[in-house]
C-alpha cells in the first residue's frame, strides 16, 4: 500500500494498518485526532509532518525517514520495537517512552524528558536538547551525541557513549555500568551514587563531581573547576593535569600532576585507604 501527499486529522486516521509506505503526507488539522499510525507494523514513512499527538504507539519494524514532529506531537513513540528513526526533526514532549530497538541517526530533538525507560537503542550524529533525558534507560550506544540537559541519565545502565559533548547538570545518578570516551561532560555534581562508572579521556568540567561512587574509574581524564571532587567515593583515577580539590574518598588511588587542596575531615575517609599519586 503507497499513500501520498494527503492531510489527516481524524482520530486514529490510520489505525492498524501494516506494510505500507508514506510519503509528504501532512497530520494536523481541525479534527485535532490522535493515534495516527496506533497498532501498525512494517512501514516506511518518508517526508512527512506531524502536528498531533502520539502518532506511533505499539509500532514495530518501521522506517522514519526525513520528517518533523512538531511541539504539538506529543508523545511521538511510545511501546515502540525495532524502529529506524534518520533525519528527523522531533519537538514534542516526551518523544520516546518504554521502546525497544530503537536506532536513531541525524536527528535533531528538543524534547523535555525525552526516551525514559527505553532499552537496546542506538544514536549517532544526534543533537539533543531535553530537561530531563534518558531516565532509567538501558543498553544504549551512543555515538556523537551533543545535548544540553539537566538531569540526564538517572538510573542508566549497561550503556557506552562515545565522542559526544554532555553539557548538562546531575548525570548519571544512580548509573551502572556506564562507559564514556572522548567525550566532553560539562556540568555539576556529575556521577553521584553511580556503580561502575567508566570515564576514559574525557574532559570533565563543574563542581563537586563524581560523589558517593562505587567503582569510579577515570583513565587519562583531564578535570576542569573540579572543586571537591571523589567525596565518600571508591575512585581508581589517572588524571592529566591538575584537580582544584579533593574531599574524603574512601579508598583507592588519584594520580595527577597536582591537587590545589586535599581535604580528609570525615570519620568514613581514612588517608590510608586511597592512595594519592602527584606526578610534578
């Protein structure tokens, strides 16, 4: 089935309809329906635009190719599985939700709590604007991502990004298994109570990072502002450079050029339990 060039605003316009392709079809309009493309499977839909809310719920084994979800398609995918999404626009609210196999390459996106409890999904050459994305998410790769967030990441797990720039404030609380490389992570109080935290080459910025973990590994790490950092933290960390200061790890080893202040005046720190290396 081909359907071209026509506008829809009915509830539910199409509803359950499988293997079929749509191309510079238009979804607004007075009937202001919802649930276009509710209940569908194995289709590609190409150069369309969508100005009513959750278009694709319950979708599998579809392509999303060249089309612009604007601020009033909220909602845009929700119990997804399996689907490619490349150079989108997507500027509704809450644009993913607990989807599965879900690849996206290309796309622009402003969407506030954006791809919450998602898991086995791929972004690459994405850009990213969201208040509070990516919360309880698992199995993600993410390759060239740049985002502006708040709270991003909470409650990740099993995910590995990679030459990406995280501008954003509290990621990565309550993370597992989270590996990042070469990748820029600019904000404050980043990977508070996370386990398994993997930073390699990363260039860190902001105050207070890196608090309260449980297997915190930093390789060949440059830190920047990084004021009270590895507080009541399990830290293994190679560091390029110079930290501002460090406060009250708990064990392990620091290794850097230089540490501005060391700081041990709790109970739970013992000096001797983390090991601190100056290079110069």
């Amino acid at each position: 089935m081909k359907i071209e060039n026509k506008t829809f605003d009915e509830e539910r316009t199409l509803y359950g309809i499988h293997d079929a392709e749509i191309t510079n079809c238009c979804f607004k309009g007075p009937a202001d329906g919802e649930s276009a493309f509710k209940e569908t499977g194995c289709l590609t839909v190409k150069g369309c635009l969508f100005d009513l809310r959750y278009p694709f719920w319950h979708t599998e084994k579809s392509n999303i190719h060249n089309c612009e979800m604007t601020v009033n398609c909220r909602a845009a995918l929700w119990y997804d599985k399996d689907i490619n999404i490349s150079d989108c626009v997507m500027n509704g609210i809450k644009a993913l939700r607990e989807c599965c196999g879900i690849s996206m390459k290309n796309c622009r996106i402003i969407s506030p709590e954006f791809s919450w409890r998602c898991r086995n999904m791929r972004f690459k050459d994405c850009i990213l604007e969201s208040e509070y994305p990516f919360f309880e998410c698992s199995k993600m790769d993410i390759v060239n991502l740049k985002m502006n967030g708040k709270y991003s990441f909470q409650y990740v797990e099993d995910t590995v990004i990679t030459n990406s720039e995280l501008n954003t404030k509290d990621a990565f609380w309550h993370s597992r298994n989270v590996t990042v490389i070469d990748s820029v992570l600019k904000g404050e109080y980043l990977g508070w109570y996370s386990e398994n935290l993997h930073l390699i080459r990363c260039r860190i910025i902001g105050t207070q990072p890196l608090c309260y973990c449980k297997g915190l590994v930093l390789e060949e790490c440059t830190m920047e502002h990084t004021d009270l950092s590895f507080e009541n933290s399990d830290v293994n960390a190679v560091i390029i450079g110079s930290i501002d200061s460090v406060k009250n790890p708990v064990s392990g080893s620091i290794t850097a050029s230089g540490i501005d202040e060391i700081i041990f005046d709790s109970e739970k720190a013992d000096p001797e339990n983390t090991k601190i290396i100056l290079t110069s």
